[in-house]
C-alpha cells in the first residue's frame, strides 16, 4: 500500500472516530503512518484529503445499502414481504455501520463548500435512484423511465429521513413493518382522496363559469 491509499486509509479512520470537523491533519498523519508531506503531495491538502475519503465512505455506504435491497432475501417472497425485509436489513445496516452513517451525512454539509464534493454527491444520488428503482419499482412502472425515476427517488428520500432519525433516536425511529405499512397508508389514502378532489375542482370550475350573480351573506 502506497502513501496515498494509507492517506485515505487513515483519513477515513479519522472520519469514524473523530468526525470530519475535528480532524486535523497531524491526526491522519499518525493514523496512517505517513508524514504531513505526503498529504500536500497526494492531495494538496487536508481538505481535500478528506473529501475524498468521505466519497469512499459514501460508496462504501452505497454499497451497504445495495446489499439490502429486495432479491437479497431470499425467493418465494412477496412484494410487500421483499419491502418489509428491505426496510428491516436498512435498519439494520444502521446499527452494524453507525460511523459510516455518520461519515456519509458529514458529506452533505462539507458538499456545500466543495463543488466537486457536490456534484460527485448528486451524480452518485442521480445513480441511486435508478438504483432503488431497478430494484424496487413494479414491472409496469420500470416501463415508464419517469415513473420508475420517482418511485427510486421516494425511496432514497425516506432512506435519507430513516437514517436521521435512526441517529437521533434508533428505538423510537420506525421499523421495516412501519415503513411498509405507512406506505399502505398513504396509497390508500391517495386512491379515496384522489376521486374528492378531481369532484370539488370540477365543482369549483362550473360554480366559476356560471352566470349566477354572486351573493354576499355576510
């Protein structure tokens, strides 16, 4: 192993155990066994030694993730029963690899001040989502490229509030069953609720039309 890949190694050692804004570079110089030089030379600076051990984070995360998604648990399995075991592995995931959860959220804040850090971010979420899709979106919705696209999109976007709030509070966060069941909710909710509101516009849009005087009972 050369003195850039023990940098990174060190760097992303760092990231576990003391955080991104509190690692300095004498840190994962001690960490990786090389000299304060050698991150000038590899990498031109802390900074930017450190954003590239969080992408390697990120990817390793990524790679966590995949493993949890449905076809890995086994054949025989329903639709809903793949969900709930994915959820159920995500969680999971949170447990067994907390530092690199918490190493890849860093990203997103350091992202902000580092557009390169930022657009390698958004190119790997842009991948993630079809991703998610690929795995997750039922056959008649893979076939519609923007139906497919949102499905991996809702997906990665309860991923990234279930891992927030796993943080803060992993025994009150939701389980694998509460993910699957609130989804139920919601879509059912959508099919009673979806018929209303189509009504009440067309109510609303012939009330607008007619010639009726408006009355004020106020």
């Amino acid at each position: 192993m050369g003195h850039r890949e023990q940098l990174l190694a060190g760097a992303k050692r760092c990231l576990y155990e003391r955080g991104y804004a509190r690692t300095t570079a004498r840190d994962i110089v001690a960490a990786s066994g090389t000299n304060l030089a050698s991150i000038g030379y590899h990498f031109g600076s802390k900074e930017a030694l450190l954003n590239a051990a969080v992408m390697e984070a990120f990817e390793e995360w990524g790679e966590e993730l995949e493993r949890a998604m449905p076809g890995q648990g086994g054949s025989g399995e329903s639709g809903e029963e793949q969900l709930v075991a994915m959820w159920t592995r995500v969680t999971k995931s949170f447990q067994l690899h907390r530092p690199l959860l918490v190493a890849s959220i860093e990203a997103f804040a350091q992202a902000e001040h580092a557009p390169e850090l930022r657009k390698q971010l958004a190119d790997d979420y842009e991948r993630a989502r079809g991703a998610m899709a690929e795995f997750i979106a039922p056959g008649d919705a893979r076939e519609d490229n923007r139906v497919a696209r949102a499905v991996g999109s809702l997906h990665l976007a309860m991923l990234a509030g279930l891992s927030l709030q796993w943080l803060l509070d992993g025994e009150r966060a939701p389980t694998g069953q509460d993910m699957v069941d609130a989804l139920r909710a919601v879509s059912q909710g959508l099919g009673d609720v979806a018929p209303d509101v189509a009504g009440a516009t067309v109510a609303a849009d012939d009330d607008l039309g007619s010639d009726d005087p408006v009355v004020n009972e106020a």
